[in-house]
C-alpha cells in the first residue's frame, strides 16, 4: 500500500523531538499521582508504558492531550507548549490522536460520519475530500464494508479499529493509545494489534500504554516501567525484558508474563 | 513535625494572562457578558416598573400589612375577625395551606402505596381495576377534578337543618363537616408534650437497642417498646391530669353549628380532590419502587436463611426505597404547590388569603411576592430533606 | 392437580369449561386461593353495581336532546339521569369559546392540523428536515386562520378565541418555545463558569418551587408594569408569556437528566478531536441526550397541557373555562355541572392518555435498543 506519505507527516529537517515532558508533576488534590515525569519521545518513535493500575500511565499519556492538565513542568508537543492557553491546546489536540479503552465513537453517527465530523468542522476539510479520506482509511483498518453501518452494529474489534481510522482522518503526527485492547474479546485483540503494528512499520510516532507485552517486543523502541507516578525504567525491549534492573520491574514483570 | 520539601507541595496556580487564550480571562468575559445583559434587562424591567407606579400612585412597601384586613375568613386554625390586620389574615391563610398539604399528604400515601401494590396483585380484576384508576386520573388536569368534586359535593349534601349524623358529634351538611374537639383543657400541651417525648424515646431507644445488637448480638424489640412509648406516655398523662372528657361538641344554633370545628365543603373538596389525583403519581412510584429490586436479591437473602420479615426489612425495602424517595418527595412538593388551586373552589389558603389582598390593597407586586416567598420557603426545605436523604443513603460507587 | 382430578373435570360439563384456556387463566388470575376467590367476588360484585349505576345515569335514563332551553325535563331527572342535552345544545360553545358562530370553521381546521402535527411527530419515520418544515407551517396556518384579517376572513382578536384551541395553543407554543430557553438552562446549569452557574440554578428552582397560579398572577397582573406604558400586551400573550417561563424550567431539569446521562468518555473523544465546546455541544452530545430523554419530555408536555387549565384563573376562556361558562351563565343551565365536567374531562383525557401510551411506546422501544 503506498499510504506511507497519506498518513504520516515526514518529520522537519534538523527538528526538535516530538513529544518531550520535562519535570512533569500533577496532583489530584493532595494526592501526587505524577512525580518528576522526564520523558522525550524523537520523531517516528514507538513508545510502550507499562505498570500497575494507579501507576499515572495513563494520566502521563492523557496530560499530553491536556484531557488531563499537569501542575509543575512543561510539556512540548511539536514545538508547542501545553500551558492553560486555549489556542495552544487547539493546535496540540490536532495534531494528535488518541484512541480510548472504550472506543468512545459516537453512537448516533455512522462509521463514515464519525470519522469526517472532526476533519470537516476543525479542519474546515470539503465534504468530498473528508469522505475519501474516510474511506481510505477504512480501507487501511480492513473495514471499508462498515461506513454506513452505526457503531451498534459493530463488534468491539472492529469498533476500535473505527476509532483507530477516526483519529488517523485528522492526520495527526502523534498517535496515543490509552490500553486500545484492553476491553475486548480475546479473539479480536490480534486484529487490532495488527492494524497498529502496520501504523508503526509505516514511521507514526507512537505512545502506547498496554499489557500486551507481545506487541511491545515487535514493535516498541523503547518500553518505559511506571510504578507510583514516577517512571522507574526505561529500556529497549529486548534489555528490558531479560534484563530488568529494578527490584518493582522484576516483580510486575513476573506478574503479567508469569500466568 | 517536618514541613513538606518545596518539590513535593502542590505550587499555587498560574497567574491569568490578559487574552482570549487564556481560559481563566475568557471564562471572565463570558460571565460578564452574560451578567451585564441581565442586569440590563432587570434595569430596564425595573424603572419601567417604578416609572408606572408611580403614574399610576400604586402604594409600595408592605405598611399595609398592619392595616385592618376587612374580610371574613370561614375556616380558621387560629382566632381571626375581620377587623384583624392583614397580617393575621395572611397567617391564617399559610396555616390553611399547611393544613391541607399535611392531611393531603398523608391519605395521598396510604391510597397511593395501596393503589401501588394492588397493580402489582395477582388478582386481574384488582390490578386492572387499581390500573384504570391510575390511568384515568392521571391523564385528567386536576382543576377539572376539583371543580367535578365540588360539584358532586356541594349539590349532595344535604341543608343545614337535615344535617347527616354518621357518629355522635359529627354533622355533614352543606356548610361542612361539624366534628367534637377535645374542649380547651389545661392539660392539653402536657399531652402533646408527652408525644413529641414519646417519639424522642422510642427514637432513643432504637439507637440503643441497635448499639447493644452490635455489641452482644441480642436483637431487642425495637418496634413494639417504640410503639408502646408513643402510645403510653400521653395516654398516661391524660390520665394523670384527671382523664379529662369533656369535648367541645358542635350544636345546631339558628343556621348553623356553634362549637367544635367545621371543616368547609370547599376543604373536603380539595382534600379528596387532591388526595385522589395524587395517589395516582404515587402509586407508580411505589410500583416502580417495588419492581427496582430484582428477584434475584429476594433469592439470595433467602438463600442464605432470612426469614420472610427479615428479608423485606434488610434487603428489599431499604433498596426500593432508595427508588421510591426522591420521586415521592417531589409528588409531595407538587401537592403542596397544587393546593394553591384552592383558589378555584373558594378554599381560603394563602393564595386566595394573598389574592383578595392584592384586590383590595391595588399591592399587587407585594401580594404576589409574599405567595412566591411562603412557596419557595416551603420548597426549599423539602428540596433541603431531599438532599439530605439522598446523601445519607447514596450507594457507594467505584 | 392430581391425575384422578384432572380426568374427572375433563369428564363434567363443569370440567371442560375449566380446562379451556379461559378457565385455565381465570382459575390463576382469579380464583387461585380462598382469599384471591373471595376479594374477586366481593370486587366484581361492587363493580357490577357501579358500572349498573353509572350506566343507567349515564346511558338508560339520560336526556340527549331538548326544545330550545327548556331544561325542566333535565331537572326532573336530577340525579336520576344525565342531561347530555347540555353538551349537544352548547358543545360549541365550549369547543370554541366566544369565537363567532360563522367563523367556526377556522378554529376546527386549527385544531385538526394541531392533531395532524402532534401525530406526525409522533411517527418516526417522518423524523426530518421536513417535519420541521412541516410544523413552521402548520403553525403560520394556525395563526392565520384564528388572526384572520386576510385572504377575506374577518379579523378576529384574541379575546374572542377560546375553548380547545386556546388549550392547544397555549400548550403547544408554550412547549415549542420553552423549549430551546430550556436546553440553554441546562447547559447553563452544568456550566463551570460560576455567574452563568448560578444565574441557571436560580432561575431553574425559584420558578420550580412556585405554584403556576403565581406566575399566572404575576404575568396577568405584573407584567404590564414592567413594561412601557405605550406598549401593552394582550391577556392571552401574558398567560402564554407565563407558561413558556413555567415550562422553560422544567424541561432544563428533563434535559440536564439526559446531558448527565451521557459518558464521560463521549466529551473526551469530542475534545481529542479538537472540537470546540458549541460543536461538541451541538454535534454529540445534545443529540444523544435529547433522545434518551423523550419520554420525560412528553410527560412534561403532558402536565403542560393539563396546566393549561388554570388560566380560567386569569379569565381566559380555556376548555375547561368555557365549560364552565355554560353552567355559571345562562340560568337554563345551571346545576348540571357534572355532565360538563365529565364532557370536558374525557376530551383532556383523550389527548393526554393517547401522549402517555406514546411515551411508554418510546420507552420500551429505547430500553429494547439498549438491551443489545
């Protein structure tokens, strides 16, 4: 498929890294949930987080997006700094996707009307173009049989493969995933993880909290450890599973891959 | 004890930056469009309003509440002549309200918690008879039933001379409903003192008795000792003031009853009428209440050995009442605020009190306001309850 | 039941009838035990004995029809028997008010396309632009009909209107403009910003805890002072000013019980995908909310239209006010108060029982999608 120059934006000459966190802390009330959060992701990087529940992975992942907002640090995505201003989170959340555990698609909008609400009302897109992005990026996620059905009427695989393919229509130049298989059926796991290795082999900058330890070791970069709000390791995935330096790695390590 | 390091203290909040970015600055211009725009609005209303009464030399302020009131009230909780000040009228008429709403409240709940249960019978007839009830009141405005039962009401009774006489001391004729009242007696707020005392007990009690449950396992039978205490305390001071008898029996003198109370036609109307509409409302709360709690918690409590008494009382009430409250509070409050239709029947409450006020003051703004202030009072505090139970009994959730 | 039972009864006359199908079901629904057979008894007994009491009033011994207004034959049968007489002799008087008798055409069309719109609104499949288009119509239509003044109809006022279309329009323009005020209230109400917050919440529970009546009072009687003295407002757009702000309150708490209704997770996906707050507003999540709250809207409109019948308080001419009419004013027709009110009670129930099988229609209909 030669998509690669459609979905993903070649990175600017000499450039910045993508997505950098720098001394991020957020409390929720007096309750510290991110300490000292140190994080760059490069351009074209595959990023996987992992953790027990609670650990803040997914409110690190949220803050980028400013669903969540950080107290203390900075947070640059593409150059621009997420603080309080509005325009600055306009210019941030468009260029990045995400896709949530529960999919979140719009019940009362077919598949095709989902995925070109966003690219007609924030990018200003022509119905037209919307609609043949949308369906080629259906085609992308193997679905394009499904744009006039209603996400009802969809399994929960191919739902998520939806969500998928409705971030991608913004064209975003970082995709996060929020546990994307987590709330499936153990059968339709594999056919969502396949659509997000394909995203990865074709250079999108990702940053993928998840358990499936499968995934991590074909595609990840880098596979960070996060235990209580802080991030404990950061390692490529061939170090990071035989290798385990810290003491909390080891035992959570031993948890999701012992059974 | 050691002061939380910098690093690790939530900082204070960023300062707000003068432009439309920044969302502290923008949520300020939004309120303060908004706000000027009603104010403006409330401006405007209000000097067009005082420019009119004054062209128009409408009195303001509420002096007139100390001016005699001039008009007859026929039933009264409280004594009231006409050459009585506004004010005692206006009390008199909250009190009328208050009277009907109590009253209208209680019988709504016993007909409308019957109704509920009987359309959840197993006998047909029953529940269909309990289901076109519901069904048929429902769907009639309330005003048309009033004016259907003052109709029925007063063109049926008899004359004052021919009055029906169910039960010594009561009377039923066109003027109302006669009844005995315990004759004025020394001894009367002790009884009553007693009960509010009996309530506190048997309350006091139940505390105990659940305290000493947890402690030592002993269950205590918290229900007939409180019901004992509610009953025996004011009986016992009756007793002890000389079991006092005497009533004040209403007597036919000339061309009407002397003596007792006399609840008017107009009352028994909008008692029945409001009862009969509202127990419609409740009994599908209550039906709904009772079908929230599945069977299957029925199932298990039995499963695990509870007795029939115990398994309603633990496990089902406390869950369809959950269901059953909130709506039911707010069935009360449209019963009170329903009763303000007593200005179509001729029931003096505060809304006829307050309306023949304002006709004869030309205080109209006053008068309205005072009906709007007693409601709202009213409301607030049954929102208030409301609140408070939902609070205290909200399930815990993730 | 044992065999030896069961052969026995299917060998007596007695026997068959009970095993048939209707047998089967009266024996459980209403004879299964002693007190079940018991209170069946004694409840259909007192039944029967209504039902012979109602119909004989109502039915056998009624007098439909009589010369003139001579009602002498009506009130000899007092009690005995009903004096239907008076709704065949005033039943446009009461269906249509002071509206003047040649002229009746135009409020009875106005009623019809009322019942036309009310029912195609109801049907789903004429759920689109056009309906919307259908209604803005409908409505013109109605005002021109009642209003006149053109096309060569005589220019009526409002204070000749009255009967069931005032009903109807009090009822409907109430709901149709209350509507939109009402939906801000509730987006208002869950606001952040803390003045608009607040300007909702008070707004929404001072018109809540007041009884309509008041706000009858206080639009008939106040709301001319707060106006202008060059410009006066009719009565009958003071009570309709009355029930749009009563309404408005009511259906922001319907709406704020569906916008609470949707997932959290709808406003996040809306917000990662960078729509603004009025699109996500717009596009998401009204829509959802709007629909799973249609059967309390309907019940609000249902109590809307039963409201209507309190404006006889500020002396308009409603259904129920020109029922009255009939008995207080001519002296042939006074006393006979309960065939009027029934008369009028089974037209408001005709339209709000109809309304309420509709919303219980929608509501099974939505917990059945649901289920899925």
């Amino acid at each position: 498929m030669s998509s690669t120059a459609a979905s993903v934006r070649p990175a600017a000459a000499g450039a910045h890294a993508m997505i950098e966190l720098q001394h991020v802390n957020k409390w929720y009330g007096q309750f510290h949930v991110l300490r000292d959060v140190n994080l760059t992701v490069e351009t074209g990087q595959k990023i996987v987080i992992c953790g027990p529940s609670g650990s803040g992975k997914s409110t690190m992942i949220r803050c980028i997006n400013r669903l969540e907002e950080h107290q203390q640090g900075k947070i640059i995505v593409d150059g621009v700094e997420l603080t309080a201003d509005l325009r600055n989170i306009d210019t941030v959340r468009r260029e990045v996707g995400m896709v949530f555990q529960h999919f979140n698609l719009f019940p009362h909008l077919t598949v095709l009307e989902n995925l070109t609400l966003a690219p007609i009302w924030v990018r200003k897109t022509p119905r037209k173009e919307a609609e043949d992005t949308a369906m080629h990026f259906l085609r992308r996620v193997r679905i394009p049989e499904q744009a006039s059905k209603y996400p009802g009427q969809l399994s929960g695989g191919q739902q998520q493969r939806v969500a998928i393919a409705r971030s991608l229509c913004m064209r975003p130049k970082v995709m996060l995933f929020d546990e994307p298989t987590s709330a499936l059926d153990p059968e339709m796991v594999k056919e969502v993880l396949d659509v997000m290795v394909e995203l990865a082999k074709e250079g999108m900058t990702m940053m993928c909290v998840t358990h499936e330890m499968g995934f991590a070791r074909a595609v990840a970069d880098k596979v960070i450890f996060m235990d209580k709000g802080e991030i404990v390791e950061s390692n490529a995935p061939t170090e990071f599973f035989a290798h385990p330096k810290s003491d909390r790695t080891k035992l959570f390590l031993s948890q999701i891959l012992g059974h | 004890m050691a002061s939380i390091p910098t690093s690790e203290r939530r900082p204070a909040a960023p300062r707000m930056r003068l432009s439309l970015g920044d969302p502290i600055f923008r949520a300020v211009v939004y309120q303060v469009a908004v706000v000027g725009a009603v104010g403006f609005l409330v401006w405007y209303l209000a000097s067009n309003l005082v420019a009119n009464m004054e062209a128009r030399k409408i009195a303001s302020g509420f002096g007139f509440l100390s001016r005699e009131a001039g008009f007859a009230i026929l039933q009264k909780l409280i004594d009231y002549a006409p050459t009585d000040t506004y004010l005692r009228a206006l009390i008199v008429g909250v009190l009328n309200t208050v009277l009907v709403a109590v009253i209208g409240i209680v019988l709504a709940t016993i007909l409308g918690t019957l109704l509920g249960i009987g359309r959840l019978s197993r006998n047909w007839l029953v529940a269909r008879l309990c289901t076109g009830y519901v069904e048929t009141l429902r769907n009639i405005p309330l005003a048309v039933q009033l004016f259907f039962w003052y109709v029925v009401i007063k063109d049926n009774l008899p004359a004052v001379r021919q009055a029906l006489h169910p039960l010594p001391g009561f009377f039923l004729s066109q003027r109302g409903l006669a009844m005995p009242v315990p004759a004025d007696n020394p001894a009367n707020p002790w009884i009553l003192a007693a009960f509010v005392v009996g309530v506190a007990a048997s309350i006091a009690v139940g505390r105990w008795a659940k305290r000493r449950q947890a402690a030592t396992g002993q269950p205590f039978p918290t229900l007939w000792v409180g019901a004992a205490l509610i009953v025996a305390l004011p009986v016992l001071t009756w007793l002890a003031s000389g079991a006092p008898t005497a009533f004040d029996v209403p007597e036919l003198r000339g061309f009407n009853f002397r003596g007792g109370v006399i609840l008017i036609p107009e009352f028994v109307t909008l008692v029945v009428g409001l009862t009969t509409y509202t127990a419609a409302f409740i009994a599908e709360i209550v039906r709904s209440g009772i079908l929230a709690v599945s069977h299957g918690q029925t199932e298990a409590a039995l499963a695990l050995g509870l007795q029939r008494g115990l398994v309603l009382r633990l496990v089902v009430l406390p869950q369809a009442l959950r269901v059953i409250v909130p709506p039911m509070i707010s069935q009360y409050l449209n019963l009170t605020k329903n009763s303000s239709l007593a200005l179509l029947v001729g029931y003096p409450d505060i809304v006829s009190v307050a309306n023949t006020t304002l006709n004869q003051t030309g205080q109209a703004i006053e008068g309205i306001g005072i009906i709007m202030a007693v409601f709202l009072a009213i409301s607030l505090s049954i929102s208030g309850i409301m609140n408070w139970y939902n609070k205290k009994i909200a399930l815990v959730e993730r | 039941m044992s065999d030896a039972a069961a052969s026995l009864n299917n060998r007596t006359a007695f026997g068959a009838v009970l095993g048939t199908r209707a047998g089967q079901w009266a024996r459980s629904n209403l004879f299964s035990g002693w007190l079940n057979t018991a209170v069946t008894l004694v409840v259909a007994y007192l039944l029967a004995k209504a039902i012979f009491a109602v119909a004989s009033w109502a039915l056998f011994n009624a007098v439909w029809d009589v010369p003139d207004n001579q009602t002498q034959v009506c009130r000899d049968l007092h009690g005995i028997g009903a004096c239907w007489a008076l709704i065949t002799h005033n039943y446009r008087f009461i269906f249509f008010g002071t509206y003047p008798y040649d002229e009746q055409w135009r409020p009875a069309i106005a009623v019809l396309i009322f019942i036309a719109l009310y029912g195609a609104s109801a049907m789903r499949r004429f759920w689109s632009i056009k309906l919307l288009y259908a209604w803005i119509a409908g409505l013109a239509a109605i005002g021109i009909l009642m209003w006149g003044g053109i096309f060569g109809m005589p220019l009526i006022e409002t204070d000749r209107w009255g009967g069931l279309p005032i009903t109807l329009i009090l009822a409907t323009f109430g709901a149709v403009i209350a509507f939109p005020f009402g939906v801000f209230l509730a987006l208002g109400r869950r606001s952040n910003l803390p003045a608009i917050k607040t300007l909702c919440v008070v707004y929404i529970e001072l018109i809540r805890g007041v009884p309509l009546v008041s706000m009858l009072f206080m639009a008939s009687v106040m709301l001319p002072l707060f106006l202008p003295q060059d410009l006066t407002i009719n009565k009958l757009l003071r009570a309709q000013v009355a029930v749009i702000m009563f309404a408005a309150a009511y259906l922001a708490e319907v709406v704020r019980g569906g916008l609470q209704a949707i997932p959290k997770g709808q406003y996040e996906a809306a917000n990662a995908l960078g729509l603004t707050y009025w699109q996500g507003t717009w596009f998401i999540i009204l829509p959802q909310a709007l629909r799973i709250v249609i059967p309390p809207l309907v019940n609000t409109f249902i109590a809307m239209f039963k409201d209507t019948s309190l404006v006889s308080i500020i002396a308009i001419y409603d259904l129920l006010n020109a029922a009255s009419g009939t008995i207080n004013t001519e002296p042939a027709w006074r006393g006979f108060g309960m065939e009027a009110y029934l008369f009028v009670a089974m037209i408001y129930w005709i339209f709000c029982f109809s309304m309420s099988k509709y919303s219980q229609h929608v509501e099974a209909d939505l917990s059945r999608a649901q289920k899925r």
